[in-house]
C-alpha cells in the first residue's frame, strides 16, 4: 500500500506544482488586461478555476498523502517524522502553502479589479515555487540527515 500512495502523493504534488506555476503568469498576463476588458473577465475566470479545481485540491491531496507517507515510514515507530530531513522538508511544504495562500489572496484580489501588484513583482513570484521544489525534492530523494 505504500507505494501506491507515494505515488498517487507524487501525482498530487505535480498537479499542485503545475498550478503553482501556470498562475503567477496569469496572474502577469492580467496585470496587461485592461479592468473589466473581455480579456480581464476571462483572466478571472481562469485563475479561479485553477485555483479552484486544481492548486486547491491538489494541495490537499499532497498534504493528506504525505502525512500518512510520513507516518508510515520505515525510520522508527514514528515513520519518518524521526528523520532530520523530514523536518526541514515539512519547513519547505509549508512554505509552499503559505504561498498558494498569497495565491489564493491575489485570486480574490483581481477577481474584485483591486490587483495592488506589477508584472514584475508576479514574474519574480513565479520563480519562488521552483526554489522550494527543488528543496523539496532533493530532501525527499537524498535524505541528507
């Protein structure tokens, strides 16, 4: 059984990081739309399904699997939650989070034309959730300490 949720956590974690990605550059591409132009209507449409349909549940997803990963792990009587690693990887995931959670203001934000934010500042928030990732992988495959 552990396999198959390490994989299905696996799958979550791709679905969540995709979203992760694609909306910071919506969110660029809306800075450029004119308010209550087609072309904002639709950018709102767009970066609330995502949110919704995708980022949200996927986020769920990853945490639930990860968490039962975690506690069904080989390390000790306490899963992996004994391992150094784990917990600066936990550091990371909630990072992360709290990123989507600012993903999720900014969503709201634009959906009420009160975006308070430039192209660039989302060009440079685009790039947050591949250095966290990276983090993330690397503490999850190498197990450093």
């Amino acid at each position: 059984m552990y396999q198959w949720v390490k994989a299905f956590h696996i799958i979550a974690v791709i679905a969540w990081m995709a979203g992760m990605l694609y909306l910071p550059r919506l969110f660029v591409y809306h800075c450029m739309a004119e308010k209550g132009s087609v072309q904002s209507e639709t950018f709102k449409v767009m970066e609330r399904r995502l949110l919704r349909a995708i980022i949200n549940p996927a986020m769920i997803a990853t945490w639930v699997l990860g968490l039962w990963l975690a506690w069904h792990g080989p390390d000790s009587r306490y899963g992996w939650f004994a391992s150094g690693w784990l917990g600066a990887k936990l550091v990371l995931v909630l990072a992360l989070s709290a990123l989507h959670g600012f993903f999720a203001r900014w969503v709201k934000d634009f959906g009420a034309d009160n975006n308070r934010h430039s192209r660039k500042f989302y060009r440079v928030i685009n790039e947050v959730p591949t250095v966290l990732v990276i983090g993330i992988v690397i503490l999850a495959v190498v197990k450093p300490f």
